[in-house]
C-alpha cells in the first residue's frame, strides 16, 4: 500500500489533473466578484480563496499520507480538512467584516464557502478514490497472477523432476544389460546418451520447447533403444515444418515413447513398429504416437508418466488441451496429445 500511496504522490499514477481546480476557481472567484459590492467582495474574496486553499492541502495529504491506507481515513481527514477551511474562512470573514458595509445577507456567504468548497474538492476526491481503487485492484490481479506463476513453475519442476531419473535410469540400466552382451554397441549406446543430455538438458527445466527439438530428442532416444533392440524396434517420425515449429512442454513425446517402448515393443518377442506422427488440424497441433505392439496393460497403461504428463499439459495449456489412448483395430494403441496452436521462442 505504501508503494501505491507513492506512485499516486510522485506523478507515476493516475492522478488527477489538479491544475484545473485553481482555473476554475479563479473563474468562478472573478465572476463573483463582480456582482459583489465593494469593498465587501475582496473579504469574500479571500475567505474562498482561503477555504479552497485548505480543503486542497486536505486533499493532497490524502493522496501523499502513506498511512492513509484506507478509505475511511482518507475521507475522515478531507471531511476533517473541509471543515476546517469553512470554519478559517468564516472566521477570517467575521473578522473583517465589522470595517466593511455587507452587501447581502449574513447566512448568504457560509453558504457560498461550502458549495464552493463541494464543488470544486469533492469531485476531485471522487475521481481519486475511484483511480486509486482500480489501481489496486489491477495491482493486485497482477501479484495473484505472479503468486500463480511462481506456483505453476515451482509444480512444473517437481513433475519433470520426476520424468528425468526415470529416463535416465532406464537407459543407464539398459546400457549396464548391453555391456555384458556387446561392448562395443554400448559405448555406442552411451555416446547416444551423452549427445541426448547435451541437447536435452538446457531445456528440460523449460516450460516449453518447440516440438521440433523434442522430436530430436525422442529420434535419439529410440535410436538408443534400437541398439538394444536391434531388429526388434522399428520407428519412423513425421512431422510438417509447421507442426515443428510449435510449442510443446519439455519431454512431452518422450513421455509416450517410453511408455510405448515399454509396454508394447519389449513386452513382445517379436517386437514391434514405432511411429510418431505431428500435424496441424485448424486450431490445435496433433501429435501421435502409435504402435503396433502389445498395447498398454491395464496395470501399466496410466502409470505416473502419463498422469504427470496429463497435469503438465494442463498446467501449460489450460483445460484445451487433451491427452488420449486408442486402442488401435487389431493390437497396439495411439497415444494422442492435441493442443492449442502456440509459436514462438519457449518459455
């Protein structure tokens, strides 16, 4: 609240034009001026000028006072402050006044002193107040829209924190299977590994990445599964220059190959195909992961991965966006992710 009274004190608010206020009441002072008889005018002259003087000091501690840090007490002080201009003015008045001829009658000035006073303060300090409270309100949507952010980042990281070792085991587990058979296919396997994180780890603790690099990430990947696999694991991937250019969360396919990997191809002896496709359809970016497999098991099929990667597509893309399993006609299943359309550099 202190930062607010600040900026409305300092110039950087929406403050009213204050400015005009003397205008016009030098043009209201003069036009009374000259109906009022002299010398009596210049009295009444300058009980108004006294009266607007004090009511607008009340009102720019108002805006200046940090401690008026709610409404009641800023209209407390201004009432307190209009008050006490009429009661100055009106004294300074009866003051001069026994030296002066009156040209009108007695009750006819305090009158005068307090619309003059209403009209010309109370309109500014409406105008305020009403700025003043849609500034905090904007505020204070933007803190909550920052407390939401930092808490969406913060539930991004504990999810993918999750993903990463998982990966990373199963490929270190499968590299530590393959040096008993072939050394030689797995220091292969490990250079794919290393070339992997040197690619993937400057965007994995990103909110976004573009669906191109993901799929270079995942290409990678199954090609380190093939070593393992051998004949066992076809792949192929497909995606327009469009489809690559949009955003994805960070491991996204990854989460779907993985998941096709190890519930489809290694559970059959025979193996199986492999194949990502992307594409744009209108509004949303499509992307699928198919295989020909044995199919998610009903134990297996909705593990942490997936629910994982469910929670980030919501938490990234809000409730538009989907994530589906079809089981395909004779065996396998289509792991499917539709998005809204976003491009541009990842978050």
């Amino acid at each position: 609240m202190n930062m607010q009274a600040s900026q409305f004190s300092n110039g950087t608010g929406d403050a009213p034009d204050w400015p005009l206020l003397p205008l016009l009441a030098g043009a209201a002072l003069l036009s009374y001026a000259r109906w009022a008889a002299p010398p009596a005018w210049a009295v009444d002259l300058l009980a108004l000028l006294l009266a607007f003087s004090i009511s607008q000091c009340a009102l720019q501690c108002t805006q200046c006072w940090a401690a008026l840090n709610t409404p009641a007490l800023r209209w407390i002080v201004l009432g307190g402050g209009m008050a006490l201009a009429l009661l100055g003015a009106g004294s300074v008045q009866r003051w001069l006044w026994p030296a002066m001829s009156v040209p009108h009658p007695v009750w006819l000035m305090p009158l005068l002193l307090l619309g003059f006073v209403l009209l010309t303060i109370l309109p500014a300090a409406i105008r305020f107040e009403v700025q003043r409270s849609a500034h905090e309100a904007l505020q204070a949507e933007a803190q909550k829209h920052r407390v939401e952010r930092q808490l969406l980042e913060a539930r991004l990281a504990a999810l993918q924190g999750q993903i990463e070792p998982h990966f990373l085991y199963n490929t270190l587990a499968n590299a530590r299977a393959l040096i008993r058979q072939d050394g030689v296919a797995a220091e292969q396997m490990l250079n794919h590994l290393i070339a992997y994180l040197r690619v993937a780890m400057p965007d994995l603790r990103a909110a976004t990445t573009s669906l191109g690099q993901e799929l270079e990430r995942a290409e990678a990947y199954l090609q380190i599964m093939q070593l393992r696999l051998g004949a066992r694991l076809h792949f192929s991937i497909q995606a327009a220059p469009p489809a690559r250019a949009c955003l994805i969360p960070p491991l996204a396919v990854m989460t779907l190959v993985e998941n096709a990997i190890q519930h489809a191809i290694e559970p059959s002896p025979a193996g199986g195909r492999l194949a990502i496709e992307a594409r744009c359809e209108q509004e949303a970016l499509i992307v699928e992961v198919s295989d020909d497999g044995a199919g998610f098991q009903s134990e297996g099929g909705s593990g942490v991965g997936l629910l994982n990667l469910q929670e980030r597509l919501h938490a990234v893309f809000g409730a538009t966006a989907e994530l589906s399993l079809i089981p395909g006609q004779v065996s396998g299943i289509t792991a499917r992710i539709s998005l809204p359309i976003k491009t541009g550099t990842p978050l």
